[in-house]
C-alpha cells in the first residue's frame, strides 16, 4: 500500500464524474436544472452523434458574473446554498456544484456568458484546460444568459467511452431526459436539434389546453384521451397531475413520470401506494401511466440523499404514502360510465344518470345481491326467471330528443350469444360483459357489506409462534394496535420471537405465517402493508365470480338495463375484479367509418 496522498484536482474530478456523468443524457439533465434554477424562459439544445461529439445548451436565464466564470468549473462551488441550514429546505433543482467541475474533467467543456446586471454588453468564456484544469478567460458575443458547450465526452477516459451505446440510443436517452423536464415546466420553451434537424419545439404551456398538448406531445395523444386529472390538497401537501384509466395501461413501466417540487424522483414508498392504488382495478401484469406532481414544504423532503438526485426521502413517509393512495384511490373509484368509456369519452350526462329509467322497477339482477348469514358465510339468491321487455318505448324516447337526459350506458337492445349485452345510447352503440360487470358489482356490494361491519376475528386453537428478526418483533409491538384493527393479533413475547393469536376470520385457512412474515416485510419498508385487505379482496373477488351471472345464461331487456343502471351507480364499474374491461363504446362516427358512409 502507498503512503496516504492528496488526490490531484483532475482525478478528484474524474472520480466524482463517474457518479453524475455516466452518458450524454446526463450531462443534458445537469445542464438543464441549472438552466432553469438560473430562471431560464428558454432553453435552445443542439445534438450532434447522440451526444457523443457535441452537447450545447444555452439559455435566457440570469447568466454568470466575469468575475464567477471560472469559480463556476471548480468543484463544490455553487450560488444556491451557503450555509448548512439550507440544506434542510433545498427549492432548486441543483445545489451540489460539482456537475461542470466533473462534466469539465472528461470533455473538452466552453462555458459562455452574460449576466443579466452586467455593465457591458461584451460576454465572456472560459475553458478548462490542461491536466490541473487551469481556466483561461477571454471576451465574446452574448446575449444575456449562458451556452454551455460540451465537445468529445470521455475523450480523455477511452475505457468508459466504450461504454456508451449507439447514437440512436444514446439520444433516445437525451430524447427522455427533455421531456422529463419539459413535463415538469410548462413555463418554458424547449428546442432540441439533433444532427441539424429540429426534433421539438415545445412551447410555453401557460393555460391548460397548452398544457394538455404538451402532456400529448411528451406522453401521446392515447394517454390524454384515457386519463383523468387529479388535483387533491391535504395536510400540507398537494397532488395534480394525470392518470391513466385502468384499460389504459402497460406492458412496462415505461410512462411514468412523477416530481416532487418539480423534481422528477423515483422512489419506492411513492410507486408502493400508487401501486396499491391501482391494484383493485388493473390487469395482471400491467403498468398504469400517470404523470404527477407532489407539492409539499421544501423542509419535508430530503433531496440530498443520491449524487444524481434521483431519490428522496420524506420526513414523514407514511403521510405522504397514505396521501398518495387515498387520492389516486378516490379517483379511480370516482371514474364511472357517466364520463367515461374504456377507449372513447362518453357524452357528459347530469347527475340524474344513475337513476333508473321510465317504467323500471325492483329487478332480478338487484336481488341477487349476496346476503350474509349470521355465521359470516355468504349466500346468493336464486335467479328468477328473466322478465318479459316492458316500458322499452318510454326508454328509447329518450334517446331521440324526448326532453329528459338518457343514462350514459343507454337502454339495452339485445343479447349476443348469452356472452354480451348490445345497447345503444344517444351517440353510438355500447357492449357489455355481462357477467364481468355483474361480478364487478357483486364484489363492490360485498366489500361494502364487510366494511359495515365490525371485523370478524378467528382465535387460534394453538398460537402459532414465529422466530422473527428483532426489528421485526419490535415492528410488530409498535403497529400492535393497527394489525388488531385489521383482525390479526400478534404479541410480542421475546426479543425475536412473536406468537399470533387471532387472524381475520375470512382468512382462518390460508398460509398465516407467509402472511405474518409478509406483514411485517411490509411495515419494515413502507410504514404501511395491505397484504391483509388484499388477501381478503382475493377470497371476496373469487366468491362474487362465483355469484355472478354465468355466460349464456338468458337475459330479459329489463335485467340488461338493470345491469346498465347498477354500473353506472358502481365505483370501478368499468373493470372486473381482475381488471379486464367490462364494456366498450363505438361511436356512430365509427361504425360509419366502419362502413365507408359519407365517401
């Protein structure tokens, strides 16, 4: 071993390179935050080889003092914190000072500017130079503001040069780089040329349409026609942005874009309750999309956790995990057919939607809700014979201008192969899964049944014991009260052991210690586990498929409009409980598409 050295300039450098500089894309993002941290209302980038040869942002933000330019290549030198309080409320989106220091170490780096106070109209550049980064400073043409140039990345470092992809997808990566920070700042124009070819001009968003189309330019004209917006304010903190229907999802995480003081972060307690969110209503295997904004006090978060700032951490994580899943939960449930179809917007309808039409009266399909016996099983009804048509002409008055609103999902018209329900509302025609939306509403109705009710538990005949690790046992003590409240009790006997007493009854005859373990896995990492409730949904969401009317089984018109108008009085309705959709809507636009009418 050598004897202890101090570290050159240089290599100091190079090193702290290798944690903020892996590609081009982010040297891109280190030199867009200091742009818009610099108050920047524009932002112009020209690419050439996907970054490799050349990365130039210049910007109309504040600029930088003659006197400051080459302080602005040295490491830890920066204009946003000074003193160590100002760590615990960081508001801009750089604070380190050592992206150009590190970014200069590996690339031939010309840093040019004007500061907006500055005396002359003559701006100034400086490069660093030679193996000590020696600054040179000379006079130049600037408007006010600053171009950061970046030329040959990892000229000087061959073997992490090699590293690198093909220019396509290097700039594939700068390409989503730009539109997370795009998403981010509506206020602000970006321009982006690649190779001598312009690739955006996104301009400033400063109404919500204009942002509504550049949420389509970023993420897609398909991800605007089947999201919702969000806007919910609690305790301190505020949630807006976009979701995607359940039916409008992936098969990767791929269009998910979520900021924290408009920092885009990626963290687990966030994606767990969004997640959890989305778990009643999505498809097996799939991925919502959302872009989300989490306004809180600059002092409640930690940004100063990860060199590139992609993680945070909250001081109360579980406020803001309960915030998050509670709001994204309330709009889900709140999604119903009176604004919305599984590919295509419904007609705006009013309130009286859900109410049954003309000449309806106490249906079949509504007795077949299930009816819990005083033991705490279940029993569904028997199914009455269907009904003959009755009132239809009353109903379809309706459709066609006679004076009182239609219902969203309109009136049914016939049933196709005992599988599908036809019906036509004002604009189009609408197909139904009857037995998925059936089970959907089953399961609805008996989640709110249990709900009513106090929580059944069941005592184990022989407690079951658990060695655990002694911060599991301690976790279980300190949640001892909530896990009671959720049926499970679990008594903490020894410095790593457990003993559990009690379990939800409808959970008596599962797996109680992978469920325990489980648990407790949960409330480690997130502060919060659902694993109880969700093994629950599991036992309700099977019983109601079971209980749901079965394919083929005939259907009067009366039961089918029924049906229609208990979906459109269900949260979640547009989904079954395993998150397949339960109906679909053509518009008449469509269908004559379809047939080449009007050509």
């Amino acid at each position: 071993m050598n004897r202890i050295n101090r570290l050159s300039p240089r290599l100091a450098n190079q090193i702290a390179a290798g944690e903020v500089v892996e590609r081009p894309a982010s040297v891109l993002k280190e030199l867009l935050e200091n742009s818009l941290d610099a108050g920047a209302r524009r932002v112009d980038i020209e690419v050439e080889q996907g970054g490799k040869k050349l990365l130039r942002v210049r910007d109309d933000g504040g600029g930088i003092h003659k006197d400051d330019l080459a302080l602005a290549l040295s490491r830890h030198a920066t204009s946003k914190i000074a003193r160590p309080e100002d760590l615990a409320a960081i508001a801009s989106l750089g604070f380190r000072g050592e992206a150009l220091a590190s970014i200069g170490s590996v690339s031939r780096l010309e840093l040019s500017s004007r500061a907006a106070e500055a005396d002359s109209e003559t701006g100034w550049t400086v490069r660093a130079e030679g193996q000590q980064m020696e600054t040179s400073l000379a006079p130049c043409q600037h408007g006010v503001g600053a171009t950061v140039e970046v030329r040959d990345l990892f000229f000087n470092t061959p073997a992490r040069k090699k590293f690198l992809k093909t220019e396509r997808t290097e700039f594939g990566r700068i390409d989503e780089v730009l539109k997370r920070l795009a998403l981010s700042r509506f206020d602000v124009q970006f321009n982006l040329r690649h190779n001598q070819r312009t690739v955006h001009e996104l301009r400033p968003a400063l109404d919500e349409l204009d942002q509504r189309r550049r949420i389509g330019l970023v993420c897609g004209p398909a991800f605007l026609e089947n999201s919702v917006e969000v806007d919910q304010r609690a305790a301190g903190l505020r949630l807006w942005g976009w979701i995607s229907l359940p039916a409008f999802s992936r098969s990767q995480a791929d269009l998910q874009y979520f900021y924290v003081n408009g920092r885009i972060v990626r963290d687990k307690i966030v994606s767990h309750a969004i997640r959890q969110a989305y778990q009643d209503v999505l498809y097996h295997g799939r991925h919502p999309a959302y872009v989300l904004f989490l306004e809180l006090d600059a002092a409640a978060v930690d940004v100063n956790v990860h060199p590139t700032k992609h993680e945070v951490r909250f001081r109360d994580s579980r406020l803001v995990h309960d915030f998050l899943f509670r709001s994204l939960h309330r709009e889900l449930a709140d999604v119903k057919p009176e604004a919305r179809g599984t590919d295509q917007v419904l007609p705006e309808t009013s309130g009286e939607a859900s109410e049954r039409g003309v000449a309806q009266t106490a249906l079949p399909l509504r007795d077949a809700a299930p009816v819990r016996e005083p033991g705490g099983e279940y029993r569904f009804a028997a199914q009455t014979p269907p009904a003959n048509p009755a009132g239809t002409p009353e109903q379809y008055a309706k459709l066609f201008g006679g004076g009182e609103e239609s219902p969203p999902l309109g009136y049914a018209l016939a049933q196709l192969h005992g599988v599908y329900i036809l019906a036509q509302n004002r604009d189009g025609l609408i197909v139904v899964d009857m037995h998925a939306a059936h089970e959907r509403i089953t399961y609805e109705r008996m989640k709110q049944a249990l709900d009513g009710e106090s929580l059944r538990r069941q005592n184990l005949l022989v407690p079951l014991s658990l060695a655990v690790s002694e911060a599991e046992a301690d976790c279980a003590e300190a949640h001892r009260e909530g896990l009671l409240a959720l049926g499970l009790e679990l008594e903490h006997v020894a410095a790593e052991s457990v003993v559990v007493r009690q379990v939800p009854a409808l959970l008596k005859d599962g797996d109680i210690e992978r469920l325990v373990r489980d648990v407790l896995s949960d409330l480690l990492e997130f502060g919060s586990s659902d694993r109880l409730e969700n093994r629950r949904n599991e036992l309700l969401s099977t019983m109601a498929c079971h209980g749901s009317v079965r394919a083929n089984r005939r259907l009067g018109i009366d039961e089918m409009n029924a049906l229609l108008r208990d979906m459109e009085a269900t949260e979640r309705s547009g989904q079954c409980n395993h998150g397949r959709p339960t109906w679909v809507w053509q518009s008449m636009d469509e269908l004559d598409k379809l047939f080449l009418r009007g050509r």
